[in-house]
C-alpha cells in the first residue's frame, strides 16, 4: 500500500542533498543564458533588417537588385564552409537530436555553442540581405545549443538528461522569441517531446519560463503586435470564419509540401542543379525574391511583422496579391539555403489570408478577429502543432477573448493540411538524419580534376540536400529507430566519409 508523503522528511532530503540543488541552478543558470542569447539574436536581427530597409529606401530601392543576391551567395558559402549544421531553419535540428538512436558524434552536428554562435550571425545576416525569413525557428536551435552545454557540469548519473535539456532549450527559443513563456511549455510538449521526463518536468518548465522572463525583462511585459479589440462573434460570421481556416489549411498543407519536395527532394531538376552549383543557384534565387520585393513595394522583404500590425489596425498598405507573392518570397528565401525560419512570414501569410477575406465580405468589425484567426490556421497548417499555433498567436495579440475561435481554425486547418503534406519539422528532420548518417558511411570520393569552387563537396561543408549525389541506395530508408549495426556506426568504428 502506498504510503503518504512525509513532508518533513522530504523537506530534510531536498535541503540536504546539495548536488541537486548544484545542478538546478547551473540549468536554470544556462536557461538564463539561453534567453538572454535569443534576445541578443532579436536586437541583431532587427538592427540588420534596418539597415536592409535603409538600402532599399535609397535611390528608389534599385540597389537590392545587387545587395541581395551578393550578401545572400556570401551567406550560403559560409554556411556551407564553416558551419552546415545552421542552415534552414533550426527546428528540424533540434528534433533530429531527440531521436534516441543519436549518440553525441552525431548530435553535435546538429547543436552546439558554434552552431548557436552561427545561427545567430547568419540569420541576421540574412535580414540584412532581405529574405523574408523568421527568427523564431531558428532561435530554437540557438537556446538549444546553449543549453545543450549545461551537460558539461552535471554528472553521469544526473536526473537531468540530455533529452531534457534539448526540449527546455528549443521551447525557451519560442518562449524568448515570441515574448510567449506559455507558448514554450506547449511547443515543448506537441512540438519537441510529445511528453516531458516526470523526474525533471518542473525544472524543465521553470527554465522554459525563465528563459522567457529574459525577453520580458528587456522588451516588457507586452505582446508582440499589442491588444486587438474586436466585437463578439455571432453565428453570422460563421461562414467567414470558415473560409479563413478552411482556405490557410489548403495553402499551409501545399507550402509544407512544396517545402518538403523542394529540402529533400533528390531527383528534382531544380535540386540537381542547387547542389552542383550552390552559390549561383542562391544568387539567382535572391535576385528572384528582390524582383518580388520591388514589384510589392518591399512588402514582401522581412519577417512581415510590420505588414501585420498594419493589418491589425485597420492600416493594411500591402498589394493585393501579398498573400501569394508572400507565399513565393518564403519558399523561396527558404530554398536558398541561409539560417532563418518560416514561423514569423507564415504569420504574415495567414493575416494576409485574413484580411482579403474580411475585405471580400466587406466587413470592417470583425477584420481583426479574421486576420488573428488567419495567423493562427496558417501557422497550424504549416507546422501541423495547433495548440502551439493558436497559444502563440493568442499571446501575440492578447486575445484571450478569442481562444475558442483561434482553436477552431488552428484545428480545422490543421486537420486540412494532413491530408495533403506530411509533418514538415518531422520530415526534415528524418532527412537529416539520413544525411549525417550516410556521409558518416561513405568511402572517399575520387579526386575530381576539374570541379568548380562551389560545386565540392567534404564533410565541412556538407549540405542535406548534397545526399542525393552522394547517398548509397541501401543507406536512403534510414528510419528514427536506427537496428544496432547502425549504432555500431556512429558511434564511432566507422571512419568519417
């Protein structure tokens, strides 16, 4: 029979065991640093997109046509020579280390205080190119790889695992990036987890939280795009309500496919050529993206967090075809290559989404509600985490009045894009675990005499999308769940490709 609970004895213990007590505040010492390290990344993301914004204001913006695509080749060739493991957009990464065939050779691939150091530099350099691009996947990766290295200082038979020190990271990257520590707990357990180690829950919560106190510390206690007021809902805008999620669940489900294809796709045409020639294929992709920026006016460069809160307000500037060219600059910004996120432009997309239904019906009462609750299905459709959408999008306007409506569409949406496109984090990351496998495997390639400067290829600066050249059929079906030859590999018997 169970026996009560002793709280004195506890107590006694719990003060008594003194190395527990060490290796909470060295967690929740590094959960600090892990925020404070996202809110140094947001201060340099935003510096770098205003000077990216004074460019573009200069001599009637035609210098873009330049800027963009030189930074953007400069940033895909230092990714791809110094630190591979940065590039997209820090999620996958993340979720590729949880899986419990990766030892720690094959982790550090993925995060590590160099990689949290590059993300943050190359990301920023990407707003300074104009790529329309987030922070907030990328984030994830960063507090990651700080508080990945908190292991360092806890002994082997800690009940603080590595699992539980990745997922506390990845969520406080969305709870500092989005001012949201709510939104990191649940991130954590849909997104990351799936479910949190009883013996650490409540450590791993307070540094998620504390983490996130360190962007409330510096930006205030205040949402991302302030308070939105808007009328109570009646059955009469059921019909526009629907068209919003029903209408973000189609075009999240088509760019989670069109992202899926476009990152691990190895027969594309397209591909083929991206990885025989990576820097021109960025270049061209870049000037693409600063024709789209100049045909909307520069409504497209950017995460769109201003187009947003224009939106909100009742202020919307943005063509009328935004939300397409949104859609296109996105994918695009993504296939290049440079460190960034799609969470912040798939927020633009969905309120973009919003609005053009609330302009179609006409209605001025419930535009707000309709752009929020586009956010929000968006956002789910992409990510399929509906819970972790429509809390981070509650948080962001504090919209706690419409908790019921942005569930509904995050849901509805979400469920739409299922039928359509697979998990996107939980393919990327499959796919790169493929990857680092397989090069851990290969033989040395021949000597090629004459390969061009962008086009080679070793283990510094290998690229998920090189497998494809490089990859042996038998190693193309790797699963999660790696059988014991394949741990025998990693861990390290098999000489590096």
């Amino acid at each position: 029979m169970q026996q009560e609970p002793d709280f004195f004895h506890n107590l006694n213990e719990e003060i008594r065991d003194g190395k527990r007590w060490l290796e909470r505040t060295v967690v929740l010492a590094y959960a600090a640093a892990a925020g404070l390290s996202v809110v140094a990344f947001t201060l340099l993301a935003d510096t770098a997109f205003g000077l990216f914004e004074r460019i573009y204001q200069w001599n009637g913006g035609w210098l873009v046509l330049l800027w963009m695509p030189a930074l953007t080749a400069a940033a895909v060739w230092v990714t791809r020579k110094w630190a591979p493991g940065a590039g997209g957009s820090g999620i996958p990464q993340v979720i590729a280390t949880l899986e419990p065939s990766v030892d720690a050779s094959l982790r550090k691939r993925f995060v590590s205080l160099w990689l949290s150091f590059s993300k943050i530099v190359l990301s920023s350099t990407g707003f300074l190119a104009g790529l329309s691009i987030g922070r907030e996947g990328p984030s994830v990766q960063v507090a990651a790889g700080v508080m990945h290295s908190a292991r360092r200082w806890l002994g082997p038979n800690s009940a603080i695992s590595t699992h539980a020190l990745l997922v506390a990271g990845g969520a406080a990257g969305i709870a500092a990036a989005f001012n949201a520590p709510l939104a990191g707990v649940v991130f954590a357990i849909e997104e990351l987890s799936r479910r949190l180690e009883s013996r650490s829950s409540g450590l791993i919560i307070a540094a998620i939280v504390l983490a996130g106190l360190m962007g409330v510390s510096v930006f205030g206690n205040l949402s991302y795009f302030g308070r939105i007021r808007v009328q109570e809902l009646s059955w009469n805008d059921l019909l526009p309500c629907l068209a919003v999620a029903l209408t973000c669940g189609v075009l999240g489900g088509l760019f989670a496919k069109l992202m899926t294809i476009s990152l691990t796709s190895s027969t594309e045409r397209l591909n083929k050529l991206k990885t025989r020639f990576p820097i021109r294929f960025a270049a061209t992709l870049a000037l693409l993206i600063a024709i789209i920026g100049l045909v909307t006016g520069g409504a497209t460069f950017g995460a769109g967090s201003e187009a947003v809160k224009h939106m909100l307000q009742g202020e919307a500037d943005v063509p009328e075809f935004y939300v397409t060219l949104k859609f296109i600059a996105t994918w695009l910004s993504a296939w290049v290559g440079v460190p960034g996120g799609i969470f912040a432009p798939s927020l633009s997309i969905g309120a973009g989404v919003g609005n053009n239904v609330a302009s179609i019906v006409g209605t001025t009462d419930i535009a707000p509600a309709l752009i929020a609750m586009g956010m929000a299905a968006f956002l789910a459709a992409v990510t399929q985490a509906p819970l972790t959408a429509f809390i981070i999008v509650m948080e962001m306007v504090d919209g706690h009045s419409l908790v019921l409506s942005l569930m509904a569409s995050a849901m509805i949406a979400s469920m739409i894009s299922r039928m359509i496109a697979r998990p996107l984090y939980e393919s990327l990351a499959l796919h790169l675990l493929n990857v680092a496998k397989a090069s851990m495997v290969l033989p040395d390639p021949p000597a090629q005499d004459q390969a061009e400067p962008d086009s080679q290829t070793d283990d510094s600066d290998f690229m998920p999308e090189d497998a494809a050249e490089v990859q042996p059929p038998q190693q193309r079906e790797l699963e999660f769940d790696a059988p014991p030859d394949a741990e025998a590999r990693d861990s390290g018997n098999t000489p590096r490709a």
